[in-house]
C-alpha cells in the first residue's frame, strides 16, 4: 500500500536505517520498559523499538491511512490508538515511566513539548523522552542566557528537564525531504527543581517578559508586580538588564513570588 504524505499535517517519514538505528539506541529500550511513539507514520522507527521487545508498546496516530498499514504490517504487536496527540488524555495511559519517542510534526512540536510538562508526574509519568524537532526549534530549546535563540521555549522546557542534543539531521532522512535542518534531542525529568503551583504561570511570566524582549527588565516586571521593588532587592536584580541576561532559575524565583502575591 504506496502512502503519499500529508503535508496538511506535517508529515515527513524516517527513511534513514542508520539513523532510525540512533534514535532507538537513544532510547535504551530494557524488556521491563514500556513504550509511546508518537506519529509512527509508515512504522520504520516503530518496527526497530519492536525489536527491542518492550513490555508494552502504544502509539498514537492521527491518519487513518496509516492506523491501516500499521494494523497490517504489526498484526496485534501494538497497542494503536487513533487520535490527535494534542487532544489526547494521556492521563489515561496508566504506564508509569513511559520511554517516549516522536517524529513531530514541526508545526506543533513545542505544543506537544509545553503539554509533556504541564503534566505533573503524579498525573503521567516518563523517564525519557527522545523527540525530534526543526533544529531551529532544538536551537531554542537548548539556548543558554545570553545567547540570540534564548527566549520562553528555552526556560520552560528546562524548568523540569535535563536537555542533551544526540545529532543534527539531514533532510535526506526524511521522505519527503523537509526544507531544514532537524535535531534528535533526549529529554529526563529532573530530580530536583524548584516547584511552581502552576506551569501557567511560568508560561505567563515568560511571556511577559519576552514581549518586552528589547526592554530593561524594569517595564515587565512593572506590568506583573504592584511593588516591583520589593522583588528586585528579593532577588537582588539589576534593572538595567534585559531577558535575555537573566538565567533561567531567576524566571523560576520570580514565578514562585507571583504565585505567592496572586493566591
């Protein structure tokens, strides 16, 4: 059965044996291991995390052309769940540390990322996940202080998770062949991070800084604070600077004082 993809949702299928290789081999799959891919397209990746004979294997797709082809070429090998990963309850995954492997769809890669960590461990829980993004995307996932591609992506998803980039990715991988560069990234949960009673508002704070990217840090923290003072001696900020000069455990104390100001 000849699938043409669709570009309507951002269908790119792996087609390089050698990195489709790397991408499970970052995933250190053990037999007690249980398993979500999301977006399997035509099954390549999918049929080497199989050979690693996971516990249990679920994957996500939204084509209905390809829960088709997957039903066909994996009989009952997988447990195929046909549905929109950003209108799914994960929640009802009842797997606990799920290793998770994706070939996102770029347009919606950071909201898939942004809903990972909106969950809290006691609702879903994973202990990796290994995503493939636009390498412009992975560039500002990974941006440190200081740098042109830190921004709002950067803080947030560094707030739970240890980030490590495995390789770069040619166009060539991919049927059809993207426009752009991609990037294979590891995400794990941290042990430790400072605890926020809502993620929204880190959301929110980012935003409002990053708005006023050019701005003196002065201007947003005026707009989220009645008496910005008392958090700039708190923290002992330099107004002068702007968001980008602040490191990310800065936003995180900034977040936990709002939290305390709006309950």
């Amino acid at each position: 059965m000849k699938i043409i993809p669709k570009k309507s949702l951002g269908q790119n299928f792996l087609i390089d044996k050698a990195l489709i290789e790397t991408i499970c081999n970052a995933g250190n799959l053990s037999m007690n291991d249980n398993v979500l891919e999301i977006g399997p397209g035509t099954g390549n990746l999918t049929e080497f995390i199989l050979h690693q004979k996971p516990n249990k294997f679920h994957v996500i797709e939204k084509d209905g052309r390809l829960i088709k082809n997957l039903k066909k070429r994996f009989n009952n090998k997988l447990i195929i769940i046909n549905d929109d990963i950003l209108k799914y309850d994960l929640k009802l995954l009842s797997d606990k540390d799920l290793v998770i492997f994706g070939n996102l769809p770029y347009n919606i890669s950071s909201q898939i990322l942004t809903n990972f960590i909106n969950y809290s461990y006691s609702e879903f829980s994973y202990k990796k996940l290994v995503l493939m993004f636009q390498k412009e995307v992975a560039d500002r996932i990974l941006a440190k202080d200081n740098s042109r591609n830190y921004g709002r992506l950067s803080i947030f998803s560094s707030w739970k998770l240890n980030i490590e980039k495995i390789i770069d990715i040619n166009p060539s991988s991919f049927f059809p062949k993207p426009k752009v560069m991609s990037s294979l990234l590891i995400f794990k949960p941290k042990i430790n991070y400072i605890k926020l009673k809502n993620s929204k508002n880190l959301e929110h704070i980012t935003n409002v800084f990053f708005n006023q990217r050019r701005k003196m840090i002065k201007k947003p923290l005026n707009i989220l604070f009645k008496d910005s003072k008392k958090v700039v001696d708190e923290l002992d900020l330099d107004i002068s600077l702007r968001p980008q000069n602040l490191k990310k455990d800065t936003f995180y104390k900034i977040c936990l004082i709002y939290e305390k100001l709006i309950n």
